[in-house]
C-alpha cells in the first residue's frame, strides 16, 4: 500500500509542478508570433558576376588562370600550384552582407564602405596588399569578388582592390 500511496503522491506532485509550470508568454503562441521576414530577392547576377573567363583573366592581371569550378552561386580561377594567385566570384542569396564584413574584419582585412554603380558595400585589403574582398549589396542578397595574389607573388601587381572593383563594376553594369 506504502507504494501505490508513493506513486500515487508522485504523480499529483508532477501534474501539480507541470501545471504550474510558469505563465504562457503570447510571443510562445504561434498566432501572435510576428511573420517570418522573407528576404528580397536582388537582381540575377549572372554565372560568375556575367563576366567571362578571358575577362576575368585580363582583369585579375594574373597571367595563366585556370577555372576550377562554376556553379550556381560561385566561380574560382587559379593560377597552377600550391598557394598560387586566385580569384573568386560568389554570389549570397538573402544572406547579410554585414556577416561577411564581419567575418572579413576577422582574418585582418579592415573593411572600407564604398559605393559601386549607386550599389552599397565594402572592399578590405590585406596588411600585405596582396588580397582583396570586394562585396556589393542588391537588395537582401550581396555578392562579392576576391583576388588573392597568392604567397609567392611578385609583389609588382599594384592594389588587388582596383581590379576587384573593375570587375564588380562589370557585374554591376551587367545585371539581369
């Protein structure tokens, strides 16, 4: 009898505590929750910002670049060998830019705000001058260029910002 008075008092104290289990606040309720906000989707930019793989050569001024990959949303180019010189095109669909700034900031690439064809965003330079973000804002989606001179570059390849930016002027100028 000791038992099912134990089980019995058990149980009471349970659905006792879990009725008592605090006050409901109304943002728990589904029907007072705010609408989900649905990203904006910016203009198509294209496979690799609209730019070609000869212009994306001629731009980065690297010499002899090999396309590794094309997709939906990226494009990588690089010279051969390890550590070589690169660029990179990627487009973010109802992403925030300010997470890549952030990320940016991160690895030593103080972010500049600038401004491409009336379209908000930021470039960041390396100290060593030798890498380059450039991301460009349209509407809830960014994308972004990036060069990398690569660890045994020359040195003699001027500011990797000035030829990101000339291909983000591109991608710009070309959206769909």
């Amino acid at each position: 009898m000791r038992m099912a008075s134990a089980i019995v008092a058990g149980l009471s104290l349970a659905m006792l505590l879990s009725a008592c289990g605090g006050k409901k606040d109304s943002n728990d309720d589904p029907a007072f929750r705010p609408p989900a906000k649905v990203a904006t989707l910016g203009p198509f930019v294209g496979e690799c910002g609209h730019l070609t793989d000869d212009e994306v050569k001629d731009l980065g001024g690297l010499g002899s670049l090999t396309t590794v990959f094309k997709n939906s949303v990226g494009c990588n180019w690089q010279a051969g060998g390890i550590s070589s010189s690169s660029v990179t095109f990627a487009s973010y669909r109802g992403s925030p830019i300010d997470r890549e700034k952030a990320w940016v900031a991160s690895v030593g690439r103080a972010p500049d705000t600038i401004e491409v064809g009336g379209k908000k965003g930021f470039q960041a330079l390396d100290p060593s001058n030798a890498v380059c973000d450039l991301a460009v804002q349209l509407d809830d989606d960014f994308f972004e260029w990036s060069i990398s001179y690569g660890v045994f570059s020359s040195g003699n390849l001027g500011n990797p910002c000035d030829r990101t930016r000339k291909m983000a002027e591109l991608t710009v100028q070309r959206l769909g």
